[in-house]
C-alpha cells in the first residue's frame, strides 16, 4: 500500500490498517489520529510531524522510522519495535510503550510525561533533555502522572538533563547510564542499578534510593537532600563536593568512597561501612554516626561539630586538624 491510497481510504472513514506493508512510506504531517497499525510494516518510514494520537501500533514494525516531532499521545506501542527510530522531540505523553524496543532510538527533548515504559529497552537510548516529569494533581485540572518505567532497561542511555521528576524508576537497569545534570527530585530509584552511571550535578533531592547499587558511580556536586540511601550499595563511589543535609544512608556500604568536601550535616550514618572512605574537608555537623564504621578513613579537616560519635569505630582514621564533637581540634 502507498500513501496515496491508505490517506484516501482514512479520510473515507476507514481505520482498520492492521498487518498492511508501509515500509519507507512518506507521511510527513498526515493526520492518522486513532488509526490501527497493528502488526503493521512501517520501518524507515517517514512519519515527521505526523499526528498519531491514540493510534493503535501493536507489535508495529517501526525500525529506523523517523517520528521527529510526531505527536503519538495515548498512543499504544506494546511491544513495538522502535530500534533506531527517530523520535527527537515527539510527544508521547500518556503513551503506552510497554515491552517496546527503543535501543538506540533517539529521543532527544521527547515528552513522555505520564507515558508507560515498563520492560522497555532503551539500552543506548538518546533521552538527553526528555521530559518524563509527572504533572502536579493540585496545580493543573487535567494531569499526567508519572513515567512509568520500573523495569525497564536504560544501560547506558543517555539522559544528560532528563526531568525524571517523581519517576517510577523502581529496579530499572540505569548501569553506565549518564544522567548528569538529570532532575530526578522525588523519584522513586530503589533497587536500581546505577553502577558505574554517571550522575554528576544530577538533582536527587528527597529521591528513593533504596537497596539502590551505585558502586563506583559518579555522584559528583549532586545534589542529594532528604534522600534516603538506606542500605545502598555505594563502593568507591564519587560524592565529592555533593550536597547532602538530611540524607538517610544507614547501613549503606561506601567502603573507598569520596566525599571529600561533601555538605552532610544531619545525614544518618548509622551502622554504615566507611572504610577508608575520603571524608576531607567533610561537613558533618550534627551527623549522626553510631555504630558507623570509619576504620581507615581519612577526616583531615572535617567539620565533625555536635556530631553523634560515642560508639563510632574511629580506628586508624586521620583525624588531623578535624574540629571534633565538643569544638576542639584533633
């Protein structure tokens, strides 16, 4: 079928397309809205600006399509496969993309606000500037919630600057996956996999990291307030210059951690391992350390003021020129 004849036949009331052939049709800005494409052949098809919402794509064949600027809202694409599809600033707000394939599509300043990604693969996905942000219930009459993407796959996608605010991010595979500068206040993220990911400048405020492994990711001047670590796997981590006042990190592994000039005041290390973790120039006032362990590690002029120590394992730290819990210097 060409474009010619599935256009005359839509405008004629018709919208049952499912199984037809459109591979590397052109249907630059065709009005297609809840058309059925089930099954349907619409690889290196040309689909720039084309309006597609609430269409039906099913197990759509859509490898290499270019989509750019499409508008696919509500739109259904389970299990689709979108692999190397170009969706650079399409709108897929509600759009329900579960199981799809999209590694190494390009989604570059996409809106998926409130869309469905469970089990997608968007391993070498480009989501830099993509929007899967949950719209505020009590601001705004008609409201997207937010992305849902638990369990899908994002090793090493790019989501350089990616509003992931309030995200279902819940054991998502994000190693390796660079998110510098990501908005990701309030997401849920415990139990995903961040190892090795890059998270440097990221906004984490009051975000979910629980049981999460972020083993030799790069947390550099993120900004981590309120979150709760709970049991996180932080190993040689990067942590320097973050800020982190009231961040909950009992019982997280951080052995060989950097928090060199870290802002920690108030966060609970309890029963937490810091072995030979970097701490210097640390501010840790009002910390709440008991039963932490900080064998080896380096306090060198750490700001340790009113904080909780009585039953820390200082055992081999350097402690030189540290101001201590009662003001005086080590």
């Amino acid at each position: 079928m060409n474009a010619k004849d599935l256009l005359k036949r839509y405008a004629n009331g018709e919208i049952q397309f499912s199984e037809v052939n459109l591979n590397g049709v052109n249907l630059f800005g065709a009005d297609l809205i809840g058309i059925i494409l089930n099954k349907a052949e619409l690889s290196n098809a040309i689909l720039i600006f084309s309006y597609l919402n609430r269409a039906i794509l099913t197990q759509t064949n859509l490898i290499s399509t270019n989509l750019s600027g499409a508008n696919l809202n509500q739109a259904r694409l389970m299990s689709a496969n979108l692999h190397d599809a170009d969706l650079h600033g399409a709108t897929l707000q509600s759009a329900d993309l579960r199981n799809a394939n999209l590694t190494l599509a390009d989604l570059l300043d996409a809106n998926l606000m409130g869309a469905d990604l469970r089990g997608a693969d968007l391993s070498g996905a480009n989501l830099t500037g993509a929007c899967l942000r949950g719209a505020n219930l009590r601001e705004e009459k008609r409201a997207y919630s937010s992305a849902i993407l638990r369990g899908a796959n994002l090793h090493k996608a790019d989501l350089r600057g990616a509003n992931l605010t309030g995200a279902d991010l819940a054991k998502v595979d994000l190693s390796g996956a660079n998110l510098s500068e990501a908005m990701l206040r309030g997401a849920d993220l415990s139990g995903a996999d961040l190892s090795a990911a890059i998270l440097q400048g990221a906004f984490l405020t009051d975000a979910n990291l629980e049981g999460a492994n972020l083993q030799s990711a790069n947390l550099m001047n993120a900004k981590l307030e309120r979150a709760n670590l709970s049991e996180a796997e932080l190993t040689r981590v990067n942590l320097s210059g973050a800020i982190m006042p009231g961040a909950i990190l009992t019982k997280t592994k951080m052995s060989l951690a950097n928090l060199s000039f870290a802002r920690l005041s108030k966060v609970d290390f309890s029963r937490a391992n810091l072995r030979q973790a970097n701490l210097t120039e640390a501010d840790l006032v009002d910390a709440y350390l008991a039963r932490t362990d900080l064998t080896g590690a380096n306090l060198s002029k750490a700001n340790l003021m009113r904080a909780e120590m009585s039953s820390t394992n200082l055992m081999g730290a350097n402690l030189h020129e540290a101001i201590m819990p009662d003001g005086t210097i080590s």
